[in-house]
C-alpha cells in the first residue's frame, strides 16, 4: 500500500464548443462526488486540495538574477486545478481508480504519481 | 417526479440546478432589469460554474441553493460596481441585494418567475422566440437542451434567445405583471406556450424520439406556478394544468415494449399515474369555479373521463361525445371533428360515425391528416368490409407520419390482410 497523488490538469481555456447547462452542471458535480464517496468509502482518500483557478507566480534564478513573474510558464495552456491523494497497492490499481475521474471527462488530465514514504 | 436514489446522499435533488438557475435569473432580471437579462445569466452562470469548481473538493455543501444564492448575489454586487451601464440604479440595487439571505422579496421567487414568464410572452416577442426564451431563463434550460427537445438546429434556438432579447431592450418592455388591461390576452399566449411546451414533449412530430418527459414536465411546473398566484390563477389555468395532469399521467403507459406508441385501448391502465390524476381531478374541480368555458376545459374534461375510466370499453363515450360537440363549438377544426367522431363511433356504432366522417372528409385541411383514412380504416375493418378498410390504411400511410406512426398503420394492415380482426380496435385519435 502507498500513496498516491492524482494530480489534475486542465486546460486554461475552457472548451468554447461545449455549453454547460445547468442541469449539466449538476450532473459533474454529482459525478465528482459519486466518485470521491466511492473513494472514501473504500477507505482510500487520504487528502484533496483545490488550487485556486489562477495562474500564480513563478519563480525563477536566485539571486540578483531572480526572477518572479506571473505564472505559468508562457507555453503553458494547462493548469493545475488540484489533487487527490489516495491509497493504493501499485500504480495499476491507483490508475484503475482513476479511471473514472470526471476531470477526464472534460477535457482534464491525470498525472498519477506515487508519494515516496521518507 | 421521484428523486434519483443519489439525491438522499448527496443532497441535489433531480433538476435542483435548473430550478435554482431559473428562480435566480428571475429574480436578478428584476434587480437588474429586463434590458439587463444577460447580465443576470452571466451573474447565474458564474455562481454555477463557481460551484462546480469547489465542490468537487469541498463537498456538497448542507444548504446548495443557499450557497449559490449567496455566490450570486456576491457577484452580483461585482457587477454592479463595475458596469457604468448600472450606476445610475446602483443605491437601490444595492440596498435591494443586500438584503436578507435571498434574491427575491419575502413574498416569494414565485413573483419573480412568474414575471419572467409573462416579460417573455409579451405580443412583441414571436411565438418561437416565447418558448425558447421561457425555457432559457425562467425553464433553466441550456441552448442545446431546448434545441435538442425541438429537434432544431442549436444555432436555431440561440438566434431565438437572442431575438427576444433585443425586442425586450428595443421595445423597453418592462418586469412588473402587465396592468389589468393587458393582463388576460397575456394570459392566453402564456397559457399557449405552456400547452405548445407540453404538447411538445407529449407527442413525437418526427423521427424516433417519442416523448420528451422533461418538457411535459416544465409545462407542469409552470402552470404549476401559474395557478399558485392570484392574479393568474384563473379556473382555464387550473383547466390547462389538469389537462397536462392527466395526459402526463398517461406517459408511463404509452411505450410498448418494441418501442412503439400503444392506443387508449392498448394501454395498461394499472401503469397510469395516480398522483398526477389525482393531481388533475384537483385542479379540474378549481376550473369548474366560473363561468368561462374555455378549450382547456373541454380537453380537460374529455382527458378526465378517460382518467376515470377502469378500461377502454367503460369510459363513458356519451360524455365525451358531448364534450366533443362543445369543443367544436369553441374550435370547429377538422382535428377536434375527428376525434369527435371517433368518440362517436362507440357510442352509436361504426356507421353513423362513417357517415360524419364523409362529411369532414371534403375538409381540405384533412388532406394529407394521416388519422383521417386510418379512422375510416379502423371503421371499416369494424364493420368487417377489409378490402376497403385495407384500401384506405394504405392511404393513410401515403401522408407524411413519424416512424412509430408508421409502424403502428403497418401493424394494422398486417392484422387485416392476414387475418380478419376479432374485436373493435380503436383508431389512434387519442393516447
């Protein structure tokens, strides 16, 4: 058994083809939470947060040569939205629980990585 | 309508969100004012998309319309601050949203609603434009779900929404409940696209898509709203809402098991909705109190005779034979003359229902009607004459019919030329 953070990127821009409706609306977030009370039911959420839906600040350099800018990286057209830390036994299984993640629905994406015990 | 098992554990009952989005853009297009309309969809917008943001991680919170109620009305103020175009009312709109927990004034969201509803059907605004835009705001309805529920395009129903609009801006047309005057003709057309919205999910013009539940469900709601204020809670309003009652009542029953649309006769009984007949007798009681006769009454009570009916053959034709000649009387169309034939024909038996048949059939409005050639079908095969009546079925399927329709006169016709029927079908006048 180990940890393991879901890590959930989206894309900045929100899909402009798809219209979100109320009642659609309702349904993700019954999705999301049918997903997480499955989780914390079996006993396997340890932890979420959610970041705030801003780019940030970036820091880069030390020094005079430091710099901090607004994030993130100009390139970058994801951001993190925020993670779910759960347990599992192997990276199979913390992937088999993700699979249902609703972010994947829309466009999202999971980095699943395992925490290291120290 | 039954909650989803989901709503007892995670507290969203079924449509809560479009619900809470139409009591709330009711309620900030007063504060805002109609010109604003889009403004108060943006406002609403943003506290759901607010939601689905932090409850994913947060959870559910113990009171979700409170929630979103507060998020909207905390943007509201933002937008206040920020758009020039609302300075000039910013005192009062402030002093308006800062007050108590809700949007709305204690007398109730249901003011507030209702407003929208008769704003949208104001005699400026075209008939199509009506319906897209109560669905849109006061219905909670996104674009694509209307389009979708219409069979239109969704650029159709956006350039809909957005038309009603700009007349509401152009034509200044204001929030408040039109002045006594105005009131009933308001009335009429809000009553109309109710009954279209209704009519709309109950009956399938083409394709496989039979019933839209959700839309039958609206019409409900809103005429459910309708009759719970005094100002429109007239005894036709009641007449309409028992009239929905009662037809949705029959919803549950309509499909076979092969997917095709089954007769009043076909039906199982046992499958119909108590509590919306029950529901119907109730509001069919309130639209007896005075002395207006309207359609909807006739309709209505032609739906309760069949609601009260344990089976096809003990419904009581006479009255609906008699309702029908006083339907005719408020509207003589060939529609409503050949459902009153077909009512006919059980009570004084097949032929004297051919003969009123021949006479409506010069109607040139029948002309391409399929039911009209599949009632004198169904008449025929009756009376035992099958060639005719075979000829007449496959004339019937020459006009232009949805596919179920078209199964359903195919079925017919197999039952004739392979076999003689035994018993009295029933034409497919009513379901």
């Amino acid at each position: 058994m180990a940890q393991y953070m879901l890590i959930s990127h989206h894309p900045m821009e929100a899909p402009q083809d798809v219209e979100f409706s109320p009642e659609m609306i309702q349904a993700v977030i019954q999705k999301y939470n049918a997903w997480t009370e499955k989780l914390r039911g079996a006993n396997r959420l340890a932890g979420l947060n959610k970041l705030q839906p801003e780019p940030g600040r970036h820091l880069r350099g030390h020094g005079a040569s430091q710099v901090v800018t607004d994030g993130p990286y100009a390139e970058t057209k994801e951001l993190i939205g925020g993670y779910w830390l759960i347990t599992a036994d192997d990276y199979d299984q913390a992937v088999e629980l993700s699979r249902d993640c609703p972010s994947l629905e829309f466009g999202g994406r999971i980095e699943v990585r395992e925490v290291e015990e120290l | 309508m039954q909650e989803s098992s989901n709503s007892r554990i995670d507290g969203l009952v079924d449509h809560l969100f479009r619900h809470q989005a139409g009591q709330m853009v009711s309620s900030l297009t007063r504060i805002f004012g109609p010109q604003h309309l889009d403004l108060a969809e943006e406002v609403v917008q943003d506290a759901l998309l607010k939601a689905l943001q932090i409850w994913p991680f947060r959870g559910i919170p113990e009171n979700p319309s409170g929630w979103l109620v507060q998020v909207a009305k905390n943007r509201a103020l933002d937008l206040l601050r920020r758009e020039s175009s609302l300075q000039s009312k910013s005192q009062e709109l402030l002093r308006s949203l800062s007050a108590g927990p809700e949007l709305h004034p204690s007398s109730g969201a249901l003011d507030d609603e209702l407003n929208m509803i008769f704003m949208a059907c104001h005699p400026s605004i075209p008939r199509e434009s009506r319906i897209a835009l109560t669905l849109k705001t006061v219905g909670g309805f996104g674009v694509r779900e209307i389009a979708r529920a219409f069979l239109a395009r969704d650029s159709a129903i956006a350039q809909r929404v957005v038309r009603a609009k700009r007349l509401i801006r152009e034509k200044q047309i204001t929030f408040e409940l039109p002045d006594p005057r105005e009131l009933p003709a308001r009335l009429d057309s809000v009553l109309e696209v109710i009954y279209l919205l209704f009519n709309e999910g109950y009956t399938a013009h083409t394709g496989e898509n039979l019933v839209r539940r959700e839309l039958c469900e609206e019409a409900i709601r809103l005429g459910g709203l309708l009759v719970t204020h005094d100002a429109s809670g007239l005894p036709k309003c009641h007449a309409l809402l028992a009239l929905m009652l009662f037809q949705a009542a029959r919803l549950p029953a309509r499909i076979g098991k092969d997917g095709e649309l089954l007769t009043l006769a076909e039906q199982d009984r046992a499958l119909w909705d108590r509590r919306s007949i029950n529901r119907g007798f109730y509001h069919l009681d309130h639209a007896a109190q005075g002395p207006e006769m309207t359609e909807y009454h006739m309709q209505a009570g032609i739906a309760a005779c069949h609601a009260a009916a344990e089976s096809h053959e003990t419904t009581d034709w006479g009255r609906i034979v008699q309702l029908y000649d006083r339907l005719r009387e408020l509207n003589p169309s060939p529609v409503v003359a050949l459902n009153r034939v077909v009512a006919l024909s059980r009570v004084y038996g097949p032929e004297a229902a051919i003969r009123e048949l021949e006479e409506i059939s010069e109607h040139a409005a029948l002309g391409h009607y399929h039911l009209l050639p599949a009632t004198m079908g169904e008449l025929l095969s009756e009376l035992g004459q099958i060639e005719k009546a075979a000829v007449f079925y496959r004339q019937a399927l020459d006009c232009p019919c949805s596919d179920p329709e078209r199964r359903f006169l195919l079925k017919k016709l197999e039952a004739l030329t392979g076999r003689r029927p035994r018993g009295p079908g029933h034409p497919r006048s009513e379901i």
